[in-house]
C-alpha cells in the first residue's frame, strides 16, 4: 500500500484549491509563439516601478548579502509620519497578504468562523479554511459587501471579519460611514479587517480613510499595499495598522525578516515620489473613462468601480476570455468568485485600454455575425 501523504494534513490545508495567478505574458507569449502581448489581468500599476524606488534598490544591493532590518526602522518611520500613527500600531508584511494571513493564524481556530461577502477577495477564503475554521459567506447586495448582512451573521464563535473596501474583483466600495455603524453594532469580540489596498485609487466624497476610526474601535485592523497604486508588485511590501495589542500578536508570530531589504528601501523611496502617485492616479482615471466609454459603445454592462480594474459582463464569457488571449490580451475570468459572466480587466495606459477595446469590438462583431 502506497501511503496517503494527503491524509497525513491538516484537515484545513486538505481543503485549500491552488490560487490561479495571472497568466504570466511570458508564459502566454511561448504558448502562441506571439510577442507584445498586454496583461491586464492583475490589478497592477501599469506604469512600471519609479524610478526613485529603482535608484533606492540599486544602492541596496550593496548590502544585499546581509539580512534586512527586521524591525523596517526607515520605513516604519516614514509610515508613522505619514499616516500620524504610533510606531507599536504597525505591522509590515511580504505584501500585505503576509499580514492578513497573520491576523487569521493569529485569531482563527477550527471552531471558529470568519465573516467574509459574496464575490470578495479569495484570499480571505484561502486563510480562513486553512485554520480549519469555517467561511461564512454572506450574499452580497448588488455586487458589493451588505453590511448589514454581514453583521447580522455574527455569531459567537465569529473572531474575523473582512471587508475588501474597495472589494477585488467587483470594485464596489462602502462609505466610511457605513463601516462605522457597523464597528457600533459589532461585538469587539469581532476583529474587523479593513483592507483598503486600493485605497490611494479612490476619489468619492462618502469614502475616507478608517484610520480615523482606530482610536474608538480597538477591534479594527486596517490594511494596506505597496503593490498597487505605488508599483511595487514584485517586491511583496505590506502593512497593517491597529490598536498595539494586535499589532504587538501579529509582530511576534511574523517571520522576523519577512520584508526584504530591497522591499523596505522601495517602499520608503516611494512614499516620497509624489509625482508617480499622482500619476498613477491621474492615469487610472483617464483609463476608467476610456475603458468604461467603450464597454458602453460595445453595449456592454460594467459593475462601477473605485479600484484599477473594472469587471465587465460580456456574452460567451469564457470563449470571449479565450479569444482575447488569442489577440494577446490577457485578461481575468472570474468564475471562482461566482461571477463567471464576467471579465476582470485591470486598467492598463491608454495604448493598452484601446488594444483591449479593440481586441474586445472585433469578438463580439465575429460572434454575432456567427450567431
Ligand atoms: C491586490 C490585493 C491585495 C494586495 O496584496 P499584496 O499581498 O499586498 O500584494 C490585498 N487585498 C486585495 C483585495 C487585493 O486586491
């Protein structure tokens, strides 16, 4: 008998489905034997890493046979500055996937549960189950997170909940108002997870930062990226900011050097490039309207978005999908987040929007002419 290794695990892990990343245009490129492929199907910057933070990185790797900072002094100075913070309120993380992981191994047994919405980031998903503990979904209304709902699935046994804001895939948003009518009717047995990593994209009047909301809620955690708005992707920089207590749990459990040096130098480079954050904003903007205009001339329903990607019905989703790739534009079917009539598409440059829009307006013609 040959042994079960698979059985040998935990029960939790035993459940786990393999995250599917973006196709790589590397990987799409070989596979068609084509070149100049675009990817728009990982929410990422499209204007490539500043050049402060390349300049940052060059000059670290001097020291790169040596071990990061494990405290991220610099950047963790920089952060208190910016955010006005206190130093013991900050986690940093590999990506701030790191440090929402972190907050589940930290809170979450098997007998307990996390709140999570319909449609909302898998990844909350894929911690959760890993604990062994169990994944209330709650369904979502019209797209987004119904907070209402969600409070109203807390039970006893609930020590998470995370709200996506805004939420990946769907881009839908919920007002600061909002979350803080629920921190009001929440037990502060529940850890509210806010996880803002689109946060520098949005520009709505009903939406503001929960970081204001930390002093009189010492249950919420809210959460932030490197790897969007600011480009640095590749580098895996995260963090989270709550009451010290927390952040003091999630600091002990940590890899003592889970950011890398060049991480660290990155990220510090970029919060003083306020020319390429202003940029990638002014870009994602422009693109929304280009993108959302030809969705609308294409006759095309889209789901509202207040991130750097916009989810798209289109007919015969996943031949559509194949198609595209076919034209060398890879986009994102989001099946796996119970909406397999749409297409995620990331907000690339303008050249980009309109190779999409195009590649896009010539599959639905040949469909419908072979209709
Ligand atoms: C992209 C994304 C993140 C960021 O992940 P990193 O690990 O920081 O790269 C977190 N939450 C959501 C909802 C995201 O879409």
């Amino acid at each position: 008998m040959p042994i079960d290794l698979k059985a040998l695990a935990l029960p939790g892990i035993r459940q786990l489905q393999p995250y599917q990343p973006g196709k790589p245009v590397e990987e799409l490129e070989r596979e068609l034997g084509i070149e100049g492929a675009i990817k728009l199907a990982s929410n990422e910057n499209p204007l490539g890493m500043s050049e402060l933070a390349k300049q940052a990185i060059v000059q670290a790797l001097a020291e790169g046979s040596r071990y990061p900072d494990g405290s991220g002094f610099y950047l963790k100075r920089r952060l208190v500055e910016l955010l006005s913070i206190n130093e013991d309120q900050l986690v940093l993380g590999n990506g701030s996937n790191d440090v929402l992981e972190l907050l589940a191994r930290t809170f979450l047994e098997p007998c307990h549960n996390a709140v999570v919405s319909q449609h909302a980031f898998v990844m909350y998903n894929l911690i959760v189950t890993a604990q062994g503990a169990d994944v209330r979904t709650v369904p979502a209304l019209n797209w987004g997170h119904d907070l209402n709902a969600m409070a109203a699935a807390v039970d006893k046994n609930t020590r998470l909940m995370f709200i996506a804001n805004p939420n990946n895939p769907t881009g839908t948003w919920v007002s600061l108002a909002d979350i803080e009518t629920l921190l009001e009717t929440l037990p502060v047995t529940v850890i509210v997870v806010l996880d803002e990593a689109y946060f520098e994209y949005v520009d709505l009047p009903e939406y503001g930062s929960a970081l204001t909301l930390l002093s009189r809620y010492p249950n919420l955690v809210v959460t932030r990226t490197f790897s969007k708005a600011y480009g640095l992707a590749s580098l895996r920089a995260g963090y989270s900011v709550s009451h010290p207590d927390i952040a003091g749990l999630l600091n002990r459990l940590r890899q003592p050097f889970n950011v890398n040096s060049l991480a660290l130098v990155a990220a510090e480079a970029i919060l003083d490039d306020s020319e390429y954050l202003a940029n990638s904003i002014a870009v994602n903007q422009q693109g929304y309207e280009q993108l959302t205009t030809g969705f609308e001339k294409l006759g095309l329903e889209y789901i509202a978005s207040a991130g750097n990607f916009i989810a798209v019905e289109v007919p015969n989703t996943l031949e559509v999908y194949q198609a595209l790739l076919q034209k060398g534009v890879i986009v994102r079917p989001i099946g796996i987040y119970e909406m397999p009539n749409h297409l995620r598409i990331s907000i690339g440059r303008p050249d980009e929007n309109q190779r999409c829009l195009d590649a896009l307006a010539r599959i639905l013609l040949a469909n419908e002419s072979s209709a």
